[in-house]
C-alpha cells in the first residue's frame, strides 16, 4: 500500500526501524587447559594461579588460526589470571593485537575451596556446598565469593568495555563464571542458569549488544576449531 493511499484511508504509515548502527560484539574465549583443568578442580582467583599445559597452549594455538580467519576481532581484553593471559597473549600475537587487562573478568575465588574437586568439597563442606549451590548469594567456605559478587563486577566490566567499544567486536578472554554470567544476563535468565550451561576449555561463544540495550546470543561454546 502506497503512503498515498494510506493517507487517503487515514492509515497511519509503517513505522521505520531506528537504525541502532553495528552493535558491540563480545566473542567470549574461555582459555585453554591447566594442570588443574582435567582433574575438574575449583581453580579460581584466590588459589594457586595455574598457567597454560602444553595441551591448552596448543588449544590457544588453533583459536588463535580460527580468529584469524575470521578476521573481525578488533580489541583484545583479558583477565588478569595467568592462563588466560596466556592465551590471549598467543592469540594477539597472531592478530597482530595488544591485550589489556581487565581485573572485572577474573574468575571467582572460591575460598577454601580452591584447589579442591567437587567430590572433596562434598565431603569437606557439605552444608556450605548445599547451600552455595541453591542461592546465588552465598559464600563458599574460607570467604570465598558468591555468584551474586561476581554477576555485579562482571556486569561492571562490561558496562565499562560496551562504552570504550562502541561498534567493536572485543576478544573477551575469561573464564567459566564470567563467561556464563555474561550469557545469563544477555538472556536474562536466572542465576540457576549457570548450572544448565557446558563452557569447554577454549571454547568461543558470542554475545551482540545493541544500542538500545538489548543483547542477543549467537554462540554458545563452539568448539569446531579443536576438531
């Protein structure tokens, strides 16, 4: 239907989508293995700050060729955690990037916990694991943080880099809780979510932010580039 027939008909005209322009893109890079990653220990903050194996240096090798191909990472920003330094270290390298380092992207600090596996926290901390595991505001034992400390620094950190980037796609070097995190609050979905979501070692996920403040998830631990 023409404009003028429209307003013959007293029809009003079609609204026209605001132009948002190109949204922040974060391509979110957990890092590759530790020494701790395959016996499936809490390795947080406040533990023993483990670098790179010799597989998840090779895993930061082959994200680094896939970034690469694709061409479109224009910042690079990291933890501060050893590994993931690491990692995006070998992938600046290749891009031809700089890193900076962002202390709102550690991983949380899991207390007493560090170190520990899933099973020895279980019978070590029985009532403060329940408990940690069914609000998002409790503690780990030894003062570790709660996943609602850590969704406030992350939720800083990216308010701060959405409005030092805007319309960039950011290499986001971190971990599983922040990584998650970011996704939970993209999909405004409950802390329980955390729970429902598999984030491998040097896995690529993507997350889009608009200018109107919606976000929308693209990639959600992709690993094709380890295959």
């Amino acid at each position: 239907m023409g404009e003028s027939v429209r307003a013959a008909r007293g029809v009003a005209p079609a609204a026209v989508p605001a132009d948002l322009g190109a949204p922040v893109t974060f391509v979110l890079l957990r890092h590759g293995e530790t020494p701790l990653t395959p016996q499936k220990r809490f390795s947080g903050s406040g533990g023993s700050d483990p670098g790179l194996s010799e597989v998840g240096r090779g895993q930061a090798e082959r994200v680094a060729e896939a970034l690469a191909g694709r061409e479109s990472v224009q910042e690079i920003v990291s933890s501060p955690l050893a590994r993931c330094r690491e990692t995006a270290g070998i992938v600046a390298a290749r891009l031809g990037l700089a890193v900076r380092i962002e202390d709102g992207l550690r991983e949380t600090d899991f207390g007493a916990w560090e170190g520990l596996t899933f099973g020895g926290v279980r019978e070590r901390y029985p009532e403060e694991l329940d408990e940690w595991l069914a609000a998002p505001d409790a503690e780990p034992a030894g003062g570790g943080e709660s996943f609602a400390a850590v969704a406030e620094r992350v939720a800083a950190a990216r308010d701060k880099l959405l409005a030092a980037h805007p319309g960039r796609t950011v290499l986001v070097v971190s971990h599983v809780t922040p990584i998650k995190t970011l996704v939970r609050l993209a999909l405004g979905a409950p802390s329980e979510s955390l729970f429902r979501m598999e984030l491998s070692a040097a896995s690529l996920s993507e997350v889009a932010y608009y200018a109107d403040g919606n976000a929308s998830l693209r990639l959600l631990n992709d690993m094709s580039h380890l295959r």
